[in-house]
C-alpha cells in the first residue's frame, strides 16, 4: 500500500481511462521485470475512496474471524489502550481510505485512487510500489492468509519484507539501477512521527506505517549482503521472527519456546482467550504507544520470546497475563524498568525471574497467586 498524501490530490482532475492507466501499469512493469525478473502486468482499476475502503473491510472481513476481534478488543481494554468496542481493527481498516494504491491479492489488481493520475507527483512511485507487491504474489504467494494469521509475529514478517522490498525497490529505480546504498533518512523516507493522538492511536499508527519505516533499512541490508537473489530467498521463505528483520546486521539467538495458558486457574465467569505471540515488532509498537521514547526499538531487540493471553469476565472487566523471555539479564531488566515506568500511568504489575519477566493487570483478586502461578509454571 502506498499512502495518499495531499500532494498528489488534483481537485481539477477527473478519473482516466482504465486503457490509458493499463498502458502505464505495462510499461512499469517491463521496467520491474529487467530490474528484479519476469513477471506479469496485472490488471489495474479506479476506484473512489469509499470502494477503496470496501475493498480493505472485504479483506478484513474474509481474514479476520469474529474470535480473533474478540480478542483484539479484549486486549485493547485490558493493556489500557482504550475502551470496548473502540475496533481497533476498524481503525486499520479506515486507515486504507488515505490510500493512493493497493494490490489486491484475491483478484490479483491494482487498485488506484481515483485522483491519483499520470503527470502527477507520486504517480510512478505508486504503481512501481504496488507492482512490487503483484510481483511478491504472483511469485511467492507472500500473501497467503493462511501462512500468518493476521497481527501475528509472521504476519508482522511478511508486512515488513513486503513493504520493505516495495518501499526500496521503488526507490532504487527512481535513483537508477546502479545505486547499491541509499541514505534513507537524507531522502526523507521516515513516515509522520507517531507521537500524536491517544494511546491507541499512537499504537495503530505504529502497526501501519511502521513496515515503510523499518522494511527498507532491512532490506537494503539484506541486498548488500547478498544481492537481490537473498531478498527473494527470504520472500519465498520469510524468517521465523521479526527480530530477525529489525536488525539484520547482526546475529539473533533462536527465539525462545514460551507457552502460556492459565484457563484452569480461573474461577467460573473468568474465560481466557487462546495466548498468541505478540513478538519484537508488536512489542515496539506497544512499548511507543506507552510511553514514546527514541529507543523503544533498542528495548524490542532485546526480545527473545513471549506469550500473551487476555481474560474476561462475564460483567465485561478484563485483564492479562504476559510472559516474555529476554536475551540477557541487562534486556530483561530494561523491559521490566519500561513496564515500571508504565505503571505510574496504568495498573499493572510486574514480576522477574532470571532472563523471564512476567506483566499482568486486571487479575481476580481472589484468584492472582494461582493465575500467577499457573503463568509461571506453564511448561
């Protein structure tokens, strides 16, 4: 996807003929196929911002299963984001209606906006970039919904290694195919600063434009260190964990196997949602909305495995157990001086053992020592 920004909005201009934008699709798409291989122009349609916007929520809606949003805004109440039925998921979706672009994996077209039109600036970058993405379907499936649930670390993954490869590749041809290293940062590439709005605004807008942040820098490494045939191999085969593209410049032990599941703890209007992975990326993002702070992602490499299981009562109070693994002592304990600093904001707790730390809130009074415990104690 590629963001919509005022700059390329023409009041003046009217929808062009779906034949003139194809022809332009074509051409940019030879130009991609010399540049990174053979592939096939896929068919491009105009659309306004409301069928933009249909498109994503018919994704979502196909994605998404009504446990997995039930559990979202389980964990929406209980991390302190924001309040029940707020649809955080909602919030992703409408984010598409600022679109300029999408690649549509169910049918295999580009989607663009109506305003969004040859001659304008930004016009070529949009549909390179979403080239890019027919490119990473048509030859790598990267999009397959059943590979990573959607918000899971695999899915996070993919969305790195999409928009990555997307945002730079893009780049890369508007500077000319011999540059081997672009400075980001000189060319402006970082989106907005997410320090704006609310908590969960904050950690929304974290999850969406964070892939065009920190998908480039990785890929450009993974390029130089060992072509574009590297970059495909992780396409085709995406690494198991997103801390693996935080940083990959250096060596990341394997993630550690953490379960969590404190069920049978629980007295009889308590239920547990099934625990997920939230994993580093995720975790930058929580930790940005929390507290804002340069060095949230240095706090996120430090991640080497975690657990996370909301719960709810049948009066609609909820709480959570999270349980993370770091990869040093000095990791764990800056985590757990984050989650303390959190807590002058939120009512939570904490607890460490070892290279483990341990985050919950919300729990039953009569029932915290054995969800505890049980969180503990979970092989």
């Amino acid at each position: 996807m590629h963001w919509l920004v005022v700059s390329w909005i023409c009041a003046g201009c009217g929808r062009q003929s779906v034949s003139e934008l194809q022809a332009h699709v074509d051409e940019a798409a030879a130009l991609l196929s010399a540049h990174r291989g053979a592939m096939t122009a896929p068919p491009v349609r105009v659309v306004s911002t409301a069928e933009m916007m249909l498109s994503a929520k018919s994704w979502f809606d196909a994605y998404v299963t009504d446990d997995q949003r039930a559990a979202t805004d389980c964990a929406t109440v209980a991390l302190g984001l924001g309040p029940r039925g707020v649809g955080m998921m909602d919030m992703i979706v409408a984010s598409y209606s600022r679109a300029a672009g999408v690649f549509q994996p169910a049918d295999g077209a580009i989607l663009l906006h109506e305003r969004v039109t040859p001659g304008q600036p930004g016009f070529e970058e949009v549909v390179l970039h979403e080239l890019v993405h027919a490119r990473q379907h048509q030859r790598f499936d990267l999009f397959d919904p059943s590979a990573a649930p959607l918000s899971s670390d695999a899915a996070h993954v993919r969305r790195l290694l999409a928009e990555g490869d997307a945002s730079f590749t893009t780049l890369q041809l508007a500077l000319g195919n011999e540059v081997d290293w672009v400075d980001l940062d000189a060319m402006g590439h970082r989106p907005p600063r997410r320090g704006e709005g609310n908590e969960l605004t904050r950690f929304v807008h974290s999850l969406v434009t964070q892939p065009y942040l920190l998908g480039p820098p990785a890929v450009q490494t993974l390029r130089r260190d060992g072509g574009w045939d590297r970059v495909d191999a992780l396409l085709a085969k995406p690494p198991a964990t997103t801390e693996q593209l935080l940083d990959p410049s250096r060596p990341h032990d394997p993630a550690v196997s953490v379960s969590l599941d404190v069920s049978s703890a629980l007295g009889p209007e308590w239920s547990a949602h099934p625990s997920r992975t939230l994993g580093a990326f995720e975790l930058e993002s929580l930790l940005w909305a929390w507290l804002p702070a340069d060095d949230a992602l240095s706090v996120a490499l430090g991640w080497g495995g975690d657990r996370f299981q909301c719960l709810e009562h049948t009066d609609g109070r909820a709480g959570f157990v999270w349980r993370t693994a770091w990869d040093t002592p000095e990791d764990a304990g800056e985590f757990q001086r984050r989650v303390r600093l959190r807590r002058r904001k939120a009512l939570l707790d904490e607890a460490r053992r070892g290279d483990d730390v341990l985050v919950w809130a919300g729990l039953p009074d009569d029932r915290a020592s054995q969800i505890l415990e049980a969180a503990w104690s979970t092989p």
